[in-house]
C-alpha cells in the first residue's frame, strides 16, 4: 500500500459475510476473532503491505462497510 492509502472498516456495519475475505486476491483480510457490538465477526487486515488498494473488499461488500482511499495519482 503507498504512503497516503488507506483501508477503513466500519467494524459495527460489518455483518461478517466473508466476501471481501474471498474477493482479495493477495488474501490479507480474515474475520476477526473479535465480536462487534452486535455480536459477529467482523473484518480485519493481516497486513496492508501487500495490499495494492483495488478495492474489490469494497466493491463486494453489501453493508458498505469497507471504504478504500488511494493516490488519484496512480495508475
């Protein structure tokens, strides 16, 4: 991830479905053995070093709960 890229997760509007764990390609999202205030699972990253901010967690997500910013900049 470039410097100025971010991933935010709305952990109380996740409702831990799992598809953003299965649309990343570079595999760094599992479900959080944590429970949020409704008592699911929710997303978390493993390490954002890999990710290359396409945003298909995002893109996937039903509850809009992922939101990914990156350089406008890039290609």
């Amino acid at each position: 991830m470039a410097k100025g890229e971010k991933i935010i997760v709305d952990v109380e509007r996740c409702k831990g479905c799992g598809l953003c764990v299965i649309a990343c390609d570079k595999k760094i999202l599992s479900m959080s053995k944590k429970l949020n205030k409704k008592g699911l699972h929710f997303v978390e990253w493993k390490d954002l070093k890999d990710c290359k901010s396409c945003a298909m967690c995002a893109i996937v997500c039903p509850e809009a709960a992922i939101e990914v910013y990156r350089d406008s900049r890039r290609a």
